[in-house]
C-alpha cells in the first residue's frame, strides 16, 4: 500500500507483521497508533478506523 489516507472497516479479525513502511491507524472513537517496520498487530473483527500511511508498507498478514 503507497502513501494514502482512508477508511477501513474489518469483517474478521487481522494479525499482521509489518516488514516495511509506517502507518497511523486511528479507530473510530479512539487514539492514533502508529505502527511501523518490525511491528505486529492485531485488528479486531468488527473495527472500523482510518489508515494514514506514510511510508509505503509492506506486510505479512492473516485472516481468522
């Protein structure tokens, strides 16, 4: 994914490890994180945020 900024909802639950880039994930109703290269993370099913990515990223990810 390149530089952008949207909305994303998740239908089932996401666990990534990110292998390159930065985002700033923000819920719906909750704080920014940033996440990065070397970063795991998991999002729940049923959440809804906004991706702002700054740096190009890269990942491993997982569907349950």
């Amino acid at each position: 994914c390149g530089v952008s900024k949207f909305p994303w909802s998740y239908d089932s639950r996401e666990t990534c490890l990110v292998l390159e880039g930065e985002v700033i994930v923000t819920p719906n109703k909750g704080e920014p994180v940033k996440i990065q290269a070397g970063d795991m993370a998991v999002f729940p099913q049923g959440m809804s945020c906004t991706w702002d990515v700054t740096k190009a990223i890269r990942k491993h990810y997982n569907f349950d």
